[in-house]
C-alpha cells in the first residue's frame, strides 16, 4: 500500500497489526529517501552506527531530536521546490526551528489534516471565529507555527471572523456581529489554549460579560504551561469557558510545527489519539528504551508525511503517558495518550506560551 491509499483509510479504524505493518512499510521508505536526499541526516545517522538495513519495529527508528531543525539547515528537496517555510514558536531571544515543505509534502499534510478534522466536523465548512489577530497571518511566505495553525484549520471553516484587534483586545462589536449571524447555529471556534483564555475567557469574565457560544465547537492547542503556572488543567479550563460562555464542544490537540498534519486530536474521553498516519513511543529518558502503558516518559512522534524534510521519527521535548492501544472507550483505535509537559529546562516553544513571554508574562 502506498502512502495516498494510506491517507484513504479511516484515521482511527484501523488495528495494531495491521497498522504497524503499514507503517514500518513507509517509514523505512522515508528512512531510505531521507538518507540519500538529506547529507546531514545520513551523518548523523552513520555517526549513530545506523545502517541501511530495514527495521522491523516501531521504536527502532532512530528519533532526530526536535531541536536540531533549530541548529541545522536539514530538508530533503532541492531548493526551487520549496514552496513554504515554516518556523517553530519561540521567543525573540531563541532560534526557531525552519521546516521547508515542497509541494508533495505540503499536500500530504493537507489531506491527513482533513481526514482528522472530518471525524469532528464533519464535511460541511462552518462559520469560522478565531481568537486571534489577522495581523499574525499576512505573511504567506513564512509561516509561524501560530500562523500555520490558523491557516491550516480555515480550511474547515467559511466566513472567518477574527475576535481580536491588533492591539490583542476583544472586539466587542465584531464578537456581537457573529453572534448575532451564527449563535442559532453551529460554528466553529479555534485559538491556541493560553490565548483563548487569556483574550477571550478573561476579557468576558473581567467585564462580567456572558457570551453565548453553546453552539460553537472549540478546537485549541499548546500554550499549557502559563496555565499550569495558574493552576489551571483540562478541567478546570473547560468548566470556565462553560461557565462563561456556554461551550461544551472543547477539543485539545497535541502536534508541532516539525510534523504539521499529523495531530493527535483528543476524543469525547479526553484522551490523546494517534492517526493511521502517525502513531507515538514513549521512551525512557535516560536509557531511552520504549516505556510500557502508564509509565511517564519522553515522546517520539512518527508520522508518514515528511517527504521534504527528515521528520518522520522526531523525539519531542516533551512528557507523556501513553493510557492504551485500540480500547480507549470512544471507540477510536491506536494508541491514546496524555501529555504531561515540557522536560525539565526545555525551551518555551507552544505557541501561547512563546507569545505570553515576548509580552511580558513570563515569571
């Protein structure tokens, strides 16, 4: 099976066996293209003792930690293919990762990305309300992770209305306008996790404002750790946007700018999925030996997509817990997870939290 009959499979519907099979199969093929189109990624990986040979499990592939795209230029496509760049969050004092999408790859995260957001939305585009500014998505040529994330999901959505003005603050009459179109109906709200709480739960909740967005469905992502800092977790988050607005439709995601398209979007249990296209291994932080079902580790994230760039076994900055395998119970098979945080000394890079420390909010 190739990856565009790969990308046609339902994205939580298919079982371990047959998963793992399908993803050694395209894994091992990126590892070889990779090798030969990328020099640095055949060093690193020759510097490692890793040969040409195929593996023949998951957590054998070698994970290329993350921060290395912030220290070294590594892309797998000629230059004149490159048609976007991307760039990691991070604050204006630190180096940013720099992702080059040629087309082919451009198109691949397209699809994944569809396929997923379809088993929430379904297939019809709704109205689209972003907490955020437009000011962050005038740049087409060099996308923030912020940025991409916005662009990506409108995707799903239609006559996109943006809640904040340049300065960061609600605008009320533009919120009112909304409303007054859509609050009959359903629409779709998306905003990464501290900006959604800093500049529209706050906001309303300061003015003793409430809103009534009970239609709405809430996509967000990242920025936990300013609101860890406030004692704030999943639960407490939502029942404060319940409470001030009426949502009940809240759906995190996990995913970064180095594996665009393959995010691990959380179910009605609150759990952590991973797609028929990507899958997850939580490793041992010090001996980095895969860790078993409830044991807290670093995540490796593997994703088929990255054609242009040697991303598809990337080991994250950041801690999880894997809960399961095809028997979370909402039914989605392959493996759920949680994320725990950022490992200890590891830079600020979500997207809420980088824009909350180059405003002023950090400690």
């Amino acid at each position: 099976m190739n990856i565009d009959e790969l990308l046609e499979l339902d994205c939580y519907g298919i079982g371990r066996k047959q998963k793992q099979d399908l993803l050694l199969a395209q894994l091992n093929r990126l590892t070889m293209h990779h090798r030969q189109a990328c020099p640095a990624y055949e060093r690193i990986l020759a510097a490692h003792g890793i040969g040409p040979e195929p593996v023949t499990k998951l957590e054998d592939f070698y994970p290329l930690p993350v921060r290395l795209f912030k220290e070294y230029s590594l892309q797998s496509c000629a230059p004149d293919t490159v048609i976007k760049t991307m760039t990691s969050s991070g604050t204006t004092s630190q180096r940013v990762s720099r992702i080059y999408l040629d087309r082919l790859t451009a198109g691949y995260q397209s699809r994944a990305l569809v396929k997923i957001i379809q088993n929430y939305l379904g297939k019809q585009r709704l109205p689209m309300l972003i907490v955020d500014t437009a000011a962050v998505v005038k740049n087409r040529s060099l996308f923030s992770a912020r940025g991409a994330g916005i662009l990506g999901f409108s995707t799903f959505g239609r006559d996109h209305t943006y809640l904040l003005a340049e300065n960061m603050e609600i605008d009320f009459a533009v919120l009112d306008d909304f409303l007054e179109k859509y609050s009959d109906t359903g629409f779709l709200i998306f905003g990464f996790t501290f900006m959604v709480w800093q500049y529209l739960y706050k906001p309303l909740q300061a003015a003793g404002r409430r809103v009534n967005l009970s239609n709405g469905l809430l996509i967000h992502s990242g920025g936990w750790k300013k609101l860890a800092e406030q004692a704030v977790d999943t639960a407490a988050y939502n029942q404060a946007l319940y409470d001030q607005t009426g949502l009940l439709k809240v759906y995190n995601y996990y995913g970064m700018v180095e594996q665009t398209g393959s995010i691990f979007m959380a179910c009605d249990e609150g759990h952590l999925h991973a797609p028929t296209a990507a899958d997850i291994i939580i490793r041992d932080p010090f001996s980095m030996g895969p860790l078993p079902v409830g044991r807290e580790g670093v995540i490796q994230v593997l994703s088929v997509l990255p054609h242009s760039y040697p991303g598809h076994s990337l080991l994250t900055e950041d801690i999880g817990v894997l809960l399961g395998e095809d028997s979370c119970p909402c039914g989605k098979k392959g493996k759920y997870f949680t994320v725990k945080g950022r490992m200890a000394q590891a830079e600020i890079r979500g997207c809420s939290d980088a824009h909350a420390f180059d405003n002023g909010m950090a400690p």
